[in-house]
C-alpha cells in the first residue's frame, strides 16, 4: 500500500497489538463482503492488509460511499456497546488481504479494565468522528462541487504519490466511484471532471487521477487547512 508519508494512523501502537492478538485473522477476497447492513454484529474488524469500502444504501436503493479503508483502520466500530448490535454499514472487500476479527464482549471488557486503552479508543473515536463529520460539511454546504473536490483533496492525502507533474493518485477510481462519493449521478461527475480537465488542474491515466493543481480545490472550497490526520478518504 502506497500512502502519503504526511497521513498519520491514530491508533497506538499498544491498542493495535491487542487487537491483533486478541483477534481470528479472517483472509478478504476482492468483490466479497466482511459484512452487510443489518446483520447482527459480534466483531469488530482492525484491517491487516488490502481494502474495503464502508457504504450506505439510502432507501432509494443508492450507495453512498462513505470511507476507502486500509492497513490499521478499524471497520465495525460503531457496534461497540450497544444492544442487539447490528452492522449499519456495508462493507465491501476492494483488494485481497486479511483482518483481525475481534470479539466485541472481549474488547468492551478489556477496554473497562484498562483505562489506558479506553482513553485511547476514546481519543480514536473522536478523531474518527471529526473526519466523518468535516466529510458531511463539504457535502452538505458546498453541493456536488464541493463534494468532489473535497473527495479529491481526501483521496491526495490518503493516497497520493507527489511527482513533478502533480500528486498521483495511487488507487485505481472510476466516475461512478466518485459519484458514489459525492452522492450523485456519474454523469454530473463526468461533466465536472471534463471541466477540471480543461482547466488542467487533473488529468487522467485509465483508473488513474494525477491533481496538477491541489490549491485550486482548496480555495474552491474554503479549504481550512485543517490537519492532515482529519482530511483522510479513510
């Protein structure tokens, strides 16, 4: 996986152990799901490699992708002490790899007893929190634009590889992704994206996106230069 070295993971390096030791490592194929909404939920995943795409269908029927995530991130957390959980979240294997399935009683116990690591999953949650949420602003108060641009400038910090014609984006992303993003038709997007072209602040390379220029989608959305850690597509 080839991340930004700027991208800072969260998790200490204490709470990622007992994760991974206190789980059963699960192999992910491409195309398969960890799991679906509505199941009854008795895990929580901390991924070891590939990815998965978390998402939501609304009742129309469309997905909305919400987070691209990989190596260390946390999917299923939102379960975490609660009756009857259930997974209000799908969540889709994008590239072969593995995960730590952890049992929620085990963890919820372990995290009352050690009050070290409850804080730190506590500080974990918020940041994750804040990224979800500054995620809905630029959705919600600058429309479709402002959700791809924010996309795009998420996807350069958690994905972009800096070369001397731009920042290249280093997982493969077709329109209709982005429009699952941005919660939109992929015609809209593909009519934004020709207009990015045309200016040349993108180009694109099959699957591939290269952003020439990253301050011009951040003054279009009164970018507030907000930590890296926080303006992540995971």
């Amino acid at each position: 996986m080839t991340i930004d070295t700027q991208t800072e993971n969260l998790l200490t390096n204490e709470l990622i152990e007992l994760l991974q030791s206190a789980g059963r490592i699960i192999e992910i194929n491409k195309g398969s799901f960890l799991f679906q909404e509505g199941q009854p939920a008795s895990e929580m995943f901390l991924i070891l490699s590939g990815r998965i795409q978390i998402s939501k269908m609304n009742a129309e029927g469309q997905e909305l992708y919400l987070r691209l995530c990989s190596e260390h991130d946390i999917v299923g957390e939102l379960t975490l002490f609660t009756e009857d959980p259930r997974y209000i979240f799908n969540a889709r294997v994008m590239e072969d790899g593995h995960v730590a399935g952890i049992q929620l009683d085990f963890l919820e116990k372990a995290l009352f007893q050690n009050s070290n690591l409850g804080y730190q999953f506590i500080k974990w949650m918020n940041d994750h929190i804040r990224r979800t949420m500054t995620k809905f602003r630029d959705l919600v108060l600058y429309g479709k634009k402002g959700a791809l641009y924010s996309t795009l400038i998420r996807l350069s910090n958690s994905y972009g590889l800096h070369k001397e014609d731009g920042i290249h984006l280093t997982v493969p992303i077709t329109t209709q992704d982005l429009a699952h993003f941005c919660g939109t038709a992929r015609e809209i997007v593909s009519r934004m994206l020709t207009e990015l072209k045309k200016k040349q602040i993108i180009s694109m390379d099959h699957k591939k996106i290269i952003i020439h220029n990253l301050d011009y989608l951040k003054s279009e959305n009164d970018c507030e230069n907000c930590s890296i850690s926080h303006c992540t597509i995971d």
